[in-house]
C-alpha cells in the first residue's frame, strides 16, 4: 500500500489515491480469521470447562445425597449426611439431617411405646391365661360333679323301682334311668372333651347303644352308621334323650312279634342339615307313639323344637322310622 500525491486537472490541491495488493490483504485476512477462530475454540473450550466444573459441584452433592439415602433404604437406619458445597446444597442437607433426625426421634417413640404396649399386652395375657385355666378347671369340675350326681340320681331310682311292686311304676323307673343316664354320659364326655362345649356325635350315641344293651336281655341287632360329626352339648343331649326314648320305646314294644329284631341309626348332614334317622324292622311303635299324650312323644316334640327341627314318624318297608331334620347351627364337620 502506498499513497501517490497527483496534481488536480480541475481544482488545485491533492487527491490522496490508495492501491491496495490483493495478496497480501488475502493474507492478511486469513491470518486474522485463524486469530479469530484460535480464539473463539479457546473461549469455547473454557467454558464448557466452567460449566462441567459448575455442574460437577452441584450434581456431585446430589449424588452423594442420592447414595446415601439408597443404603438408607436397604438398611432401614437413617443417618445423618455430611455433605460439603455452596450455601444451597449445604442448606439442602442441614434440612435432610434435620428430617432425619425427627423420624429417628419418632422412631424411637414408636419402639417404646411397642415395647411398653407388648409388655402390657404380656401381662394381658397371662392374666387371661389364667382366667382360661381357671375356668377350664370350673366347667371340668362341674361336669364332673354333675355326671356323679346324675348317677346317683341313677343308683336312686333303681333303688326305688325295687320297692315298688307295680309293673308299670317299675318300668316307669327304668325308663327314667335311661334317660338319666344318657344326660350322664353326655357329661362324662363333655368333661373329657378339651373345649367342653361340643362332643363327638358318633361317640356318644355308640356308647348310648351300649348301655342298652348291658341293661336289657334282649338280643336286638344294633346297627349305626355316623358321620364324623361335632355337636354342641346342647344339640347332643337333644339328640340323645330322642334317641333314648325311640330305644326303649323299641326295645319294650316294637319286637313283640319279630324275630330277628334290628334297630339302625343314621347320622348324616347335607351341609345345611342334620339328619337323624333311627328305624326298627318291628310293627306296633307307630301305632303307640299315634298317642300325643305320651311321655315319650312329648321328650320328642320338645326337644326337636329345641334343636329348631321337625320329626316324622313313617312306616317304611318292613319297618317304622323316625327321621329328625334340623340345621346346622353350632355344628363342625370334621
């Protein structure tokens, strides 16, 4: 570049003219542009350095946070977090110390208050325990008293039938017996049995068959077919003073004219019902229980109302029977 001073042809004074080499402005101008690009690489090089460092200080905190609360987790122990950065993050973690500090507390609470209520709750239960055994011991000791003054009331009455010398007041008496005999042995179970409020069905009627036959002379086929049955006591002593009447009703009167006398007794439930059947293969029952009036047909009336039942008697092929229907109320299956 250089300036040339020329004379003016229409005014007088200097023109300043300027000429330029291209090549060296190119090279000058590509010598800029490196300077340029130099630069500005450098300055983005420097801040994205910033801006990771920036990032790192403040993701690092949070991960560090992040780690401890997850072993927090897997733990299950809450521990403060020392946690070293600018005024926010170390705000962030004075306020999650803080917090955890207060579930521990509460944790704390929590644990005594559960150690104070279980030991309570121990104490409860001795004492209830207690209380059971007590009254384990009762019901046990009032069966057994019951069952032995059921007997002697037993042992009474046979002593009183022997010194009357009507027929009719000895049957009577050992009628009455039976059944005090079959409300004995209902005791008897029930003080074996371990919660004393329900007995084995099938049991306790096996073991009625049984005191009949030591207590009569008459060779009578005794067939029963029983479901694994619970009953209550009170649908047991039903079952059995019903049961005890159609036997000795049986027993006396129904044979006079069989020759192989047969009782059955079957004890089923559907699920919704019990069903009590007891037949006998003789002839006359039906036409004597026709009698309303009679004491056995009252024991029956009363207490298939109280099992909440109905009856029937039936005569069926070669035989009478007579079927008690009543649900299941109070009643375990087995």
């Amino acid at each position: 570049m250089f300036l040339e001073m020329r004379e003016a042809e229409y005014f007088k004074g200097y023109v300043l003219q300027i000429v330029s080499n291209s090549s060296l402005l190119d090279t000058l101008t590509n010598q800029e542009f490196k300077r340029f690009l130099i630069i500005l690489l450098c300055s983005l090089l420097i801040t994205v350095l910033l801006i990771m460092l920036i990032t790192y200080k403040i993701t690092r905190p949070l991960n560090i946070l992040t780690s401890k609360i997850s072993e927090m987790s897997r733990t299950n122990m809450l521990k403060e977090v020392k946690i070293v950065g600018n005024s926010n993050t170390t705000k962030l973690s004075n306020e999650f110390n803080i917090l955890t500090n207060q579930i521990n507390g509460f944790q704390h609470a929590l644990e005594r208050k559960i150690t104070e209520r279980t030991s309570e709750l121990n104490l409860k239960n001795e004492e209830l325990e207690k209380l059971i055994n007590e009254r384990d011991v009762l019901f046990k000791e009032t069966h057994h008293r019951i069952k032995n003054n059921l007997q002697i009331i037993a042992s009474l009455l046979r002593l009183q039938s022997n010194s009357v010398a009507s027929q009719e007041a000895q049957e009577a008496f050992k009628n009455s017996v039976s059944r005090v005999q079959a409300m004995a042995l209902l005791h008897e179970k029930l003080h074996q049995n371990s919660n004393y409020i329900s007995i084995d069905a099938q049991t306790y009627l096996s073991e009625i068959v049984e005191l009949f036959k030591n207590s009569t002379d008459t060779k009578i086929e005794i067939q029963m077919q029983a479901m694994d049955l619970v009953l209550s006591s009170s649908q047991a002593i039903s079952i059995g003073l019903i049961f005890n009447e159609f036997m000795t009703n049986s027993i006396k009167h129904a044979f006079k004219e069989t020759k192989q006398p047969t009782i059955t007794i079957d004890l089923i439930t559907n699920g919704q019902e019990i069903i009590f059947s007891m037949f006998n293969n003789g002839k006359e029952l039906i036409q004597r229980e026709k009698n309303k009036d009679s004491l056995g047909m009252t024991i029956i009336d009363s207490f298939t109302d109280k099992l909440n039942g109905q009856y029937r008697f039936q005569t069926i092929e070669g035989g009478v029977e007579l079927k008690i229907t009543f649900p299941t109320v109070d009643l375990e299956i087995k």
